[in-house]
C-alpha cells in the first residue's frame, strides 16, 4: 500500500472504529454491527487485506456483550467485562500505525480469554481450563466437515450452525490456543458467506448442490489445510480470510441484505442474535 492510500484508508476507517468506540460506551451493540458491516464494506475500496481485521474482530465482539446483558446474571458484572472490550478497542484503534498483524491476533486471542470468564455461566465455570482437548477437538470438526461435506449441499441445512455451536462450547469451557480461534472466525465468517452462495443457488425450491459445491470450493480447501498445522502462517491465513469477507460483502451489494421475506429456506442463522442480521 503506498503511504498516500494508507494515509487516506486511516483517516477512513478509523472514524468507523471510532464510532464504534462510542456506540460502545452506549451500550448500542445493534448500531455497532452496521458499523462494522460499514467498515469491511469501506475495506472493499482500499483493497488491503489486512485492514479488515478491526471490522472482523469488533463483529465478533459485539455478539459477546449482546449475550452479557441478555443474561441477568451475566449483566451484574456488565462494567467490569466492558473494560476488557475498551482494551480490545484501543488496540484497534492503535493498530493503523503500523498495521502489525500479528499483534493485532495477539491482543484479540488475549480478548476472547479474558471475555470469557464474564460469558461462562455458574456450571461452565466449574470447568478446568485444557487447551490440549481443544485442539483435539477442532481437528476433529474439522476432519468431520471434510468427511460430511455433503450436508452443505443440503436443502435447509444447519451444519455450520452446529459445528460453530460446538466450537463456541468447546473454547468457552476449555480455554484455546491461537489456532483455533482462528478456525472459528474463519468458519463464522465462511458462514456468512455461505448463507449467499446457498441463495445465489436457490430457485423455485430447488438447489443447483452442483454448483454451490464449485462455489464454496475455494474456501473449503483452503479450511481443510488447516488441519494438519501446528501453527498458523498468520499473513496467509489473513489474505484467505479477506478474500471470505470481500467476497461476503460484494453479495451484499448483489442482493442489499438477506431479507426473510424472500422465498428461501434458510440454512444458516449463526448465532441467532439480532446482531447477526443484515444492514
């Protein structure tokens, strides 16, 4: 990126994070989704794989604090587990003076293991933490979507929405490593992207499975190479994610949202939380 691009692409989206940052304050989680939605969609024009991590991580952040203060329990300690997301923020906002990626990974995986403590309910705090069994069962899953890829090519299919539940469950009681955190952003990401593709594929009740197959393809191979890696190339593994995300918010343009008034069956509704729905 030459300096002059990345100077105008800071002063650009860094009023979107800083938006972000005050709707936080507010409590206004709703708000921040379509901010971030905004923030990746800016990301097209510049082009730069990188800088649309801030956008990803502040997306799967907010459906955190959404479950925070729909829960009475968790709620009581909602100012204490803002802190942790106020730190997350920060380093967001600080990351456009270099754009050091790995650093960014760092503080976000930090996040979601300090943000956990305030998700995890009475009984799931009872759990002692064994990242080892997590990497053991992401290897699993993942071997499980390669084995059982047919499902996505299945009318009215859930199988992402089931592997993300797990993944959720299996981090939040055993604690992980950076890997796979990484898996599940990407899969959540794939997921949004998937719910396109299934409806670009979809007409008159019935489903082209052929050609969903070939458009999910690329993505899916890509998944499946994680498999075998100890550790992830993180420069790589941001240049697949962009291509995920740029793709999800050009079918964005193509068809302006997902509405449920279309005539569609719908495969996949992660995570169930209004923040969740399209702009």
């Amino acid at each position: 990126m030459s300096n002059k691009n990345k100077d105008l692409a800071t002063k650009i989206l860094q009023q979107d994070i800083n938006a972000c940052v005050e709707l936080f304050e507010k409590n206004n989680f709703q708000r921040i989704n379509i901010m971030a939605n905004r923030y990746l969609e800016n990301c097209l024009i510049f082009n730069e794989y990188q800088l649309c991590l801030p956008g990803v991580f502040i997306k799967d952040m907010l459906n955190d604090y959404v479950g925070i203060i729909n829960d009475p329990d968790k709620f009581k300690k909602i100012q204490s587990a803002k802190v942790v997301g106020e730190s997350l923020l920060s380093k967001i906002q600080d990351f456009f003076k270099d754009l050091h990626e790995k650093n960014l990974w760092d503080d976000f995986y930090k996040y979601n293991l300090n943000v956990n403590e305030f998700l995890r309910d009475k009984i799931e705090g009872q759990y002692l933490k064994n990242p080892p069994f997590s990497s053991q069962a992401f290897s699993f899953l993942l071997n499980y979507i390669e084995n059982h890829e047919d499902y996505l090519y299945m009318v009215n299919n859930k199988f992402l929405e089931a592997i993300l539940d797990i993944m959720v469950r299996v981090i939040r009681n055993h604690s992980f490593h950076l890997k796979e955190l990484m898996v599940y952003i990407y899969i959540k990401f794939l997921g949004f992207l998937y719910q396109y593709i299934y409806y670009e594929n979809f007409s008159s009740k019935q489903l082209d499975k052929e050609k969903l197959k070939k458009d999910l393809s690329i993505y899916l191979e890509y998944l499946f190479s994680l498999k075998e890696k100890k550790e992830i190339d993180i420069k790589d593994f941001n240049k697949n994610l962009w291509v995920v995300v740029k793709k999800w918010r050009e079918m964005y343009i193509f068809y302006k949202g997902l509405s449920i008034e279309r005539e569609i069956l719908f495969p996949l509704q992660l995570k169930k939380t209004k923040t969740d729905v399209q702009k």
